[in-house]
C-alpha cells in the first residue's frame, strides 16, 4: 500500500523484519514530522483525536541509523 509524503525509514523489504505493512514502523512526512505505525496500546487513555502506539525499541533505533542521526 502507498503512503503519499510519507518516507519509510523502518522494514525495508529485503530486510530481516517487518518486510510488510503490518508490523511496527516509522515513516517521516514531507514537513520532517513522524508517523508511527504500531500496536495499539493501552497504557492510558489518550486525549480525544489521538492514539497510543507501541513500538520496539529496534524499530526506533532503525529509524535513528535511516535518518544518520
């Protein structure tokens, strides 16, 4: 599935996890600001209009090495 804007910096295809869309990732939108793609999580009640998502800590660390920070 295409994600308009959006650049995929977790789970590559090829890569030795989440080779699909159905597993954590991070994507990075045309403004420099991040979208999170995870497991719903129910630590809390998040806010009206916003959500909570559990990401591993390699998912983000992926993303860290992707942006070369």
């Amino acid at each position: 599935m295409a994600r308009e804007g959006l650049t995929r910096l977790t789970g590559q295809a090829g890569g030795p996890e989440c080779d699909d869309d159905d597993c954590p990732n991070v994507y990075r939108t045309k403004s420099g600001s991040f979208v999170i793609q995870g497991d719903v999580s129910e630590a809390f009640t998040a806010p009206a209009g916003e959500a909570l998502v559990e990401i591993p800590e390699h998912v983000l660390r992926e993303a860290v090495r992707a942006l070369g920070w």
